[in-house]
C-alpha cells in the first residue's frame, strides 16, 4: 500500500512547491540585488520572468538592473513592456518616463556636455563619481582608490570600490574592500551587506582559481541501524579552461557495522584522477578513473565513473546578520540535488534526487538555527534493497558563529524501500555536514 502511495505523495510535493520554485527565483534576485551583485540578481530574474512574464513588478526592477549595469537596449525593452501591458497606472506611468529618459540621453549624448570637469574642483571624490555616473567604472576606480589615500576610512568608498571591481571580475580587489568595510564599519547594514559578500566572494574567487580544494564530509548516527556512516569526498581542482576542471580525488565511504554477510551500506576507498567539466556552476560532468578498494567485498580493482550532477537553491538564504541591523532574522529557501552516475567497481547504475525546504532563524552574525523538511530517494540499476529508498524528514540544524564551519543536525525520518524483503523504518540521524572550497 505504501508502496503505491509514494508515487502520488512525491507528485503532491512537487506540486505544493511550484510556486515556492517560481517565487524563490525572484527572492534569490532580490537577495543578490541587495548585497549588490547585479548580474546575479538580474539573472534570477530573467529565469523568473519566463514562466511568470507578466509580473511587471520584477520586469520593472530587471529594467534598473540593465540600466545601472549599462545594458540600455534590454533596459528600454523591458520599460516598453511593462508600459505596454500593465493594468497598473504607476507601473505604466513609471515605464514611459524611464523610456523617456532613455530616449532623452540617447538622442543627446554626442552634444551633452557636462558642467563639471573631472578634476576642475580638486576633488578625487567628484571626480569618481562623474566617471562612476558617466559608466567609466575604471577612471572611477582610479579617483575613489585616490580619495581614499587620505580618507583610508572611508567605508562608503570602500563598497562602492568592492562593486565596481567585482563587476569588473576583479575579485581579488573586491574581496579586500568588502573585508575592510566588515571589519571597521559602524554602520550595521554596511557591514551586514559586507560579510555576506564576502562569503560569497570567497566561492566565486575559489571556483574561478586556478588551484583549488573542496572538500565533502557527511556523518551521522542512525538510530535504526545502530551505525555510524560516514561519507568524505574532496578534490583538488586545477583550472585547465573555463569550466574545466582535473586533478585528483578521494573518495571515502564507511560505517560501523556493515559486513561481509550483513551489508547496510556499500563501504569503499577510492583515489585516483577526474576531469571536470560545468556547464553551468551548479551543472556538471564528471569522469573519474581511480583505484578503489572494496571492503565488504574484500576486492581491489581500477574503477570508472561518469556521472551528471545539478544542484541549485533557491530563496532567500541570508547568510550573515548585523547585530541591530533592520533585516528580518528569518529566511525561506529551497535546496534540490540530482545526480545520474555509473560506477563500474559495482557494475551499477544509480540515480539520486534530494528536496530540502527550510527556514532559517539567524541567531546573530555568521549563526542559524534551521526547521527543514527533506525527502531523498534513491535507485540502482541492481534493484539492491538497500540501495532503493525513498526517505521523508523532518529536521533541526544548528551553525556557530564562524564563517566557516561544520553545520550539527538532527533529522528523524522515515524510510521506505522499494525493493527486497528489508522492512521499512523510522531512525532519528544525528550528526554534523562539512562543505568548505578554497584557492590553493
């Protein structure tokens, strides 16, 4: 009975969280937008107003996202449908002076002549902003890194440079300013706008390195199976062109109490050499070739494994608050994970599929408490019963105050197999997740 039920359960799910799909890619825009990285937000954006093109509202806040980032023509465009189309007097009213704006600068600049000279006043200051307005980003650089030779405290100057040399995929630089306003500003929301750029700063710099290290460590108690499972994976990755990637890896999966006779789980240990290659940041192709050592199997052998994977969250997730800052404290996100692969030391195709829901309560600065719902499923091509489950949890996490560190969690659930004659069950998990990728 249960059985036939999941089916019609993972579908109801799916559905109740559509709209959460569709929404959370508008909060994520919003989300980049305010810690100011614009073409983040604007590409949240653009996949929202796909399936949702006549939320003018958004299409309004992607306009001034192309005009602050220069992109006047996809500006003027998204103007032009919003006054075309709203039934809102204020959005079509808004849309028509922005086009004629627009229209208005355009028609103008080879004879506009500005009133003030860069430099005429002697202000460094003046100067960057003239060229910052004027869409010169580098001589505006040039004039705020001048200013701040005898305003080194300027914190204002300092985030305006963190953006201008992030835009300019300087990350290096922009990650310098963004520390500098974290660690000396008075101003909470500055700061607050600071520290999670930084964090995720610190990602784009390690992603686009080319030396880097990421690391993978998963472990927890299960209460059913009276086990400890443990499950590392880390790589380091040598930038060999955009979006490839090739190293070597290590790959750990263990418990406590699985053995030759009684297998919970497949315990392996694997090294050897991948090539990587990302379609996008969050979709990848990966080979790896390696040579592994079966310990329930008590067998050694060379291993091939392909595999596809996509991850993405979407939703708000804020990532540090400011203490007396205005921001709410909670936040609403969604977490999916894919993953397709063979693994040939098995001779076994598996597919894996995870949903996480959560909300998340910051308890001051880089720490959160977490309620999240999860449902994971898994499938071989063997039809193992251990390898073929479906699982629903609900559960608590828990993160210090560190910019990096181990998250603790406790998640009961229930677990239902597919296949077999093993019996379903429920288990409380506890234990604690590690995800951390720096430049080398």
């Amino acid at each position: 009975m249960l059985k036939r039920l999941l089916p019609v359960f993972l579908i109801l799910i799916i559905t109740s969280f559509s709209g959460l799909f569709a929404q959370s890619l508008a909060d994520s825009g919003y989300y980049y937008q305010k810690i100011g990285f614009k073409e983040k937000a604007a590409g949240f954006f653009e996949n929202y107003i796909y399936s949702n093109p006549d939320n003018f509202q958004v299409r309004l806040d992607l306009a001034y996202l192309y005009l602050d980032t220069k992109q006047i023509t996809k500006a003027r465009e998204q103007f032009d449908y919003v006054g075309r189309n709203s039934p809102n007097e204020n959005e079509v009213k808004q849309s028509k002076e922005s086009i004629a704006v627009i229209d208005n600068q355009t028609g103008q600049v080879s004879n506009t002549q500005t009133t003030t000279v860069p430099g005429s006043t002697g202000s460094d200051l003046d100067s960057g902003y003239y060229y910052l307005n004027s869409g010169n980003k580098t001589k505006a650089a040039i004039f705020f890194e001048q200013h701040l030779k005898s305003n080194p405290k300027d914190t204002k100057i300092h985030l305006q440079l963190a953006y201008i040399y992030y835009d300019q995929k300087k990350y290096a630089n922009a990650l310098t300013h963004f520390d500098y306003v974290g660690k000396h500003s008075t101003n909470s929301d500055e700061r607050q706008l600071s520290k999670s750029a930084s964090l995720t700063l610190r990602e784009d710099l390690a992603f686009n390195s080319p030396r880097s290290l990421d690391l993978y460590f998963y472990n927890y108690y299960d209460s059913f199976q009276e086990n400890y499972i443990a499950n590392l994976v880390t790589h380091v990755n040598f930038r060999i062109g955009k979006g490839f990637f090739a190293g070597p890896y290590l790959d750990v999966y263990t418990d406590t109490r699985s053995s030759k006779t009684l297998v919970y789980n497949d315990r392996f240990v694997e090294i050897g050499g991948f090539f990587r290659y990302h379609v996008l940041n969050n979709l990848f192709f990966e080979f790896r070739l390696g040579y592994t050592r079966q310990i329930d199997l008590d067998s050694s052998k060379i291993n091939i494994k392909p595999m596809v994977v996509y991850y993405n969250r979407f939703g708000d997730a804020k990532l540090y608050l400011s203490k007396g800052s205005s921001s709410s404290k909670t936040s609403l996100y969604m977490d999916i994970y894919y993953a397709a692969m063979y693994d040939y030391k098995y001779k076994n195709a598996f597919l894996q599929a995870s949903l996480t829901q959560a909300l998340r309560f910051h308890t001051g600065g880089y720490s959160y408490i977490e309620n999240y719902l999860v449902e994971n499923a898994q499938f071989d091509s063997r039809r193992l019963d251990y390898n073929n489950y479906f699982e629903v949890g609900l559960g608590l996490r828990f993160k210090p105050n560190v910019m990096v560190f181990p998250v603790f969690f406790v998640e009961p659930s229930y677990k239902a197999y597919f296949f077999g004659d093993r019996k379903n069950s429920f288990q409380i998990k506890a234990g604690f997740w590690f995800n951390f990728r720096t430049k080398l």
